[in-house]
C-alpha cells in the first residue's frame, strides 16, 4: 500500500541517511478554491464544487546530505505515477498522500552537503490513507440547511413534500450539550449574546419511506448531527450511494442536534452524504420523525 510509505515518518536525524527527511520550516500550505462562483443579474451569488482537488505544498530541503537528497529523487521517480505519503509535522502531524509533480533537484553545496529547493508536492483525491485528518476543532467547517443569505444549500426530495424547515430555539447553555464543538459550532453558540438561540431544521414526518435529503462537499470524513428525541424515528444514510448505517434517532428526552454518526475515514474527494426515511421507529418512539440540523466537513 503505497499510503503506508511515509517520507517523512518521524522529524529525528536517522543513521541510514545521517539526516532528517522532513522539509524546512516555511513552506506554504495552500487549499485551491474549487468553487464555482455566479452572480445573477438579482439574487444571491451561488456556487457548486467543480474540482477534488487537494492541498499543494512547494517543499525545501537545504544544506543536506547526499543520500537525504538520494532518497528524495528516489520518491520522485518511483512515484511518478503512484503516491506516498507526507507528513506535515510543523502543522500538527496531518498527513497528506501524493506525489511530486515538480523535478528534484539536487544542487551541491561542497563539504558533501546538496540543497533541494521547491518541489512541489501535490495531494492526490480518491486516495487511501494510512492516517485520515481528524482535528474536529480545527479543520472542520460546518454546513447548515441554508447559508448565510438564507439560501437552502441542503437538497431534499418527497414526492409528498413532507420536507420542511423547522424554526428551533435552545438556551445557550443546553445547546449541543455534552459535544465539544468545533471552531465552527462555537461561533454559532456564541454568536447571539442573548441567552436563547435560534436554529433551524429540516424535517420529514418520517412516514414515507424514501422521502431524502442529501449534501455535497469537497473534503474527507464527517459528523452528522441530527435531532433526537421520543418523537424521533430511524432513517438510513448512504455516502456516495452506498448504505452507511442506520440510525435509531429516539431518545427519552429531547435533546435537539447530537452528533449521530462520525465518518472519519474518508479518502478527500465530492461526496455526497444522504439521509433517507425508511418509515420505522423504536418501539418506545412516539413518532418517526427525522430533523437534519448540519453537516460538520473534514477540510
């Protein structure tokens, strides 16, 4: 498995090189914008994901030995068309799975010492990897039924329309209670200074069995948080059209969006996340309702 081989396992000095293979300090680390983004002559801008492409990084390795440098030409050539993996240790240890799509370079120093300079490593989608990204605090962005200008961004299909956004209030303090949030949901709780706060759901009566609703992202893994309480029955969810897992959304109390399913291990690419009713419940639901509150996105 080539996500297995790591250029850059650990930042010590090894015996086999007499050097260290992780870059220098003070490389950038970009994310292209893959969004399409359109104006209508009225209206509010939209924009729809065009690419999954991943993060690119220009990479140095300066005043070096000769078998370090040796040992980079080797991942350039022998992962021309393949991919390994790259650790970013000055920015938390994530790991990132490509390949070189710039030359390496070597140029002598003298004194045995040689310099790389400006290899660019690109990331490559659709990928396994030997780690997957989970700073949940850090690197996740949250997608909620409607945007910012109060555009519905979650695509929802009932033949029925039993589809409906739903207006919810919560007190600051019991809001999401006993999740710890990320950056993203924190703005969200904090964001209104009086002590109650307003949120919206999307939610289906639960009683026709197919009735769907489905986001698109560019990224890896994700949390799904959806309602809970007596009122609330089971629904299925697919990732990229395949059967995750069915969810049992009762719960003896009311306690409004809970994280329901985690989904880490995820390979970067456009996924699509879908929650579909299958018109069942617990035995000791009162209903089968189904309330979508956000999407949480590993970036």
């Amino acid at each position: 498995m080539p996500a297995s081989d790591i250029l850059n396992p650990t930042t010590n000095w090894t015996e086999d090189i007499e050097d260290s293979m992780t870059p220098d300090y003070d490389f950038s680390r970009k994310r292209p914008n893959t969004k399409l983004n359109k104006k209508a002559v009225g209206g509010t801008p939209w924009t729809r994901e065009t690419q999954n492409t991943g993060h690119t990084f220009s990479l140095s390795w300066m005043t070096r030995t000769y078998a370090c440098v040796q040992r980079l030409k080797w991942y350039g050539e022998q992962y021309e068309d393949g991919f390994f993996t790259i650790v970013d240790w000055d920015g938390g240890g994530r790991q990132y799975v490509g390949r070189f799509t710039s030359e390496v370079t070597p140029v002598e120093l003298g004194n045995g010492m040689w310099t790389v300079q400006n290899v660019t490593f690109e990331e490559l989608p659709e990928q396994n990897m030997a780690e997957y990204p989970g700073d949940w605090t850090h690197d996740a962005i949250v997608f909620l039924v409607n945007n910012d200008q109060g555009d519905q961004k979650l695509a929802t299909n009932s033949p029925t329309n039993l589809w409906a956004q739903a207006a919810r209030t919560a007190s600051i303090g019991t809001f999401l209670s006993g999740i710890t949030p990320s950056y993203g949901l924190a703005q969200l709780q904090t964001a209104n200074a009086a002590a109650t706060l307003n949120y919206v759901t999307m939610d289906n009566i639960g009683t026709a069995a197919g009735d769907w609703a489905c986001y698109e992202y560019r990224g890896y893994g994700f949390r799904l948080f959806m309602c809970q309480g007596p009122e609330f029955g089971k629904c299925d969810v697919y990732i990229d059209g395949v059967l995750l897992e069915t969810l049992n959304l009762y719960a003896a109390e009311d306690l409004g969006p809970q994280i329901v399913l985690t989904q880490q291990s995820m390979p970067l690419d456009i996924h699509r996340v879908q929650v579909t009713v299958d018109n069942t419940k617990d035995e000791a639901a009162t209903g089968y309702k189904v309330s979508w509150y956000a999407l949480e996105v590993m970036r």
